[in-house]
C-alpha cells in the first residue's frame, strides 16, 4: 500500500488543503526552531562559538523530527496497517504545498486581473521577502511566478523525493531541513554564522530534487505545449546564475517555458538587490503567466507523484 500513498498525499492537499493551525506539524517544527534558538543564539559569542551552536541546532531539531515521525508512524502500524496507511498520507500530506501555492497565485490573479493592484501588492507581500508596496503589475507578477516556481522543489519535489527514500520519516525530516532554512538561514549580521549549518544542509537536501525538478519543467513544457526549446535553454544558460545552487533550476524553467524573463531589481526594506536575469522575454510579463505557472506546477507534481508511485509499486 506504501506504493500509493504519495498519491492519496496529493489528493488530500488538494481536496483538503494546508489547515491552518498550531496543531499544523510544520507550524510544530518552527516552535521547536524557535525554541532551541533562544537557548543556543547569543549575539555576543564569536563566529565560531555560533557556527557550532547552529551544528547543534540542526541536530536537535533534525533527530527530533525523525525521530517522532517514525515512532508515529509506527505506533500507527502497530494499530493496523490501514491506520498507517492513511495516517502516513495525511501526515505526507502536511510536507506538501501544491494547494497552498495554488491558492496564493489564484488570489493574486484575481486582484490583478480586477485591476485591484493595491491588495495584489498587498497579498504578494505575504509570500516574498522583498519590499512589495511600490510593484506594478508586471513585477508583481514576476514575484508570484518566481515564488511558486521556487517552492516546486522546496514545496513539493524535495518532501516526495526524500518519501521515495525513506518515507514519511525523512519527508519530515527533509521539512525540518527547509524549516530551519527559512527561519535561521539568513546572511545577515544576526544568522550569518549561526544558520551557515541550516543554509548548507538545505542547499545539499535540494541539490538532487531541483536538478529532477528541470526535468519535470522539461516534460511539463511538452504537455502543457508551452516552449520546449526555451524551457532547456533557460536551465541550460541561467540557472548556475541564481544566488541558490538549486532554485534556479525551477525558476529558469519555468521563464524559458512561458517566453518571460525572472529576476531583476528587488528591495529589502528599501535596500537594492540586483538579481541576475533568468529566461528571455518574448511577452510582457502580465497576470496570465501566474496561472500557467500553476499549471506546470500540478503537472510536474502528477508527473513525479506517478513516477514515484510506480518506483515503490515496482520495487516491492
């Protein structure tokens, strides 16, 4: 039954969603970070002395994790298989985000198509880190095609991946990989020493699943009968130059695909920061292209879902 299991995952994020809650595992694991890093983060240690505390807390939080998924899963186990079976789905279905993503470009295609732009503005400012209020609709657009092509890997690909490895333990622990990333692995003058470990265990868990993921931006592209050729030239030519050994894979993949070029000036709290070009712009970037993002998102999840149920049937 294992071999179904990421597909029942997909189902239920898309039938059900991501709930929101501090019940949410994920929400679980960020308390877990936050709490480590009140005990091990103090500003006036060396460079050194906070290199080390952050090994530590990537430690903590990583045998943690695993450690209580797999004693979930298997007191789930222990109760009968088809309680592991579709507790394990559920679970699997906290790693994933293809709904979440969807529902966040949707609702700012709405606005922009509605000529809203102030809550567009207002609502991509949710998903991204840059300054978002002085954005016009192309760039708007830019920082929701870019976010929801970056979160292939880190949203979907990445967790299924490390199920087909090791299940519903490792997609959690691969969670709390992205989880410690996104909340300790900063460059700044505050985590650049203590999230060096959480940034580069991050850059190593997604170097694999962003390289399959331009695969799956490849065939969606043929499906979906977008730009095949533009789609691996973009991966070919400018993914290295993404300041992320990894999201430039998805992020030139998706440019190439749609005739649209990513990156460019964005602001952090009123800082410029150049970011190099990804794809060529054979079209006005407008509000059209989120939803195609979206829709090589779903089909590059379907096509990995099957890919991977078939490995697992196949390998009984």
């Amino acid at each position: 039954m294992e071999a179904y299991l990421p597909l029942l995952a997909v189902i239920i994020d898309r039938l059900v969603g991501d709930p929101r809650s501090s019940l949410h595992p994920v929400v679980m694991i960020g308390n877990l970070i936050a709490f480590f890093e009140r005990k091990l983060l103090k500003l006036q240690h060396s460079s050194l002395l906070k290199n080390v505390t952050g090994g530590v807390l990537v430690v903590l939080v990583l045998g943690i994790t695993y450690g209580t998924s797999w004693w979930i899963m298997n007191l789930l186990g222990m109760i009968h298989p088809w309680a592991q079976f579709i507790g394990g789905a559920i679970l699997l279905s906290f790693t994933i985000a293809p709904d979440s993503l969807a529902k966040a470009g949707n609702e700012i295609h709405r606005y922009l198509v509605t000529g809203d732009l102030k809550q567009a503005q207002y609502k991509v400012g949710w998903i991204v880190g840059r300054d978002t209020d002085q954005l016009d609709v192309a760039e708007v657009t830019r920082a929701t095609v870019e976010t929801i092509a970056e979160n292939i890997v880190d949203g979907i690909i990445s967790p299924l991946f490390y199920f087909m490895i090791g299940g519903v333990p490792l997609a959690f622990l691969y969670r709390a990989v992205n989880t410690l990333d996104s909340m300790v692995g900063y460059k700044n003058d505050k985590y650049r020493d203590f999230g060096m470990c959480s940034a580069r265990v991050d850059d190593v868990f997604n170097y694999i699943p962003a390289r399959v993921t331009g695969i799956l931006l490849v065939l969606s592209a043929i499906l979906l009968r977008l730009n095949v050729y533009g789609t691996i030239t973009a991966i070919w030519r400018d993914a290295a130059k993404h300041p992320s050994p990894n999201s430039g894979f998805a992020e030139a993949g998706v440019a190439g695909a749609l005739g649209i070029r990513l990156g460019g000036l964005n602001y952090y709290g009123g800082v410029a920061s150049q970011r190099a070009y990804m794809g060529t712009a054979t079209t006005v970037l407008g509000p059209i292209h989120i939803k195609q993002t979206i829709q090589m998102m779903y089909v590059s999840t379907m096509l990995f879902t099957i890919g991977i149920t078939i490995f697992l049937f196949m390998g009984r």
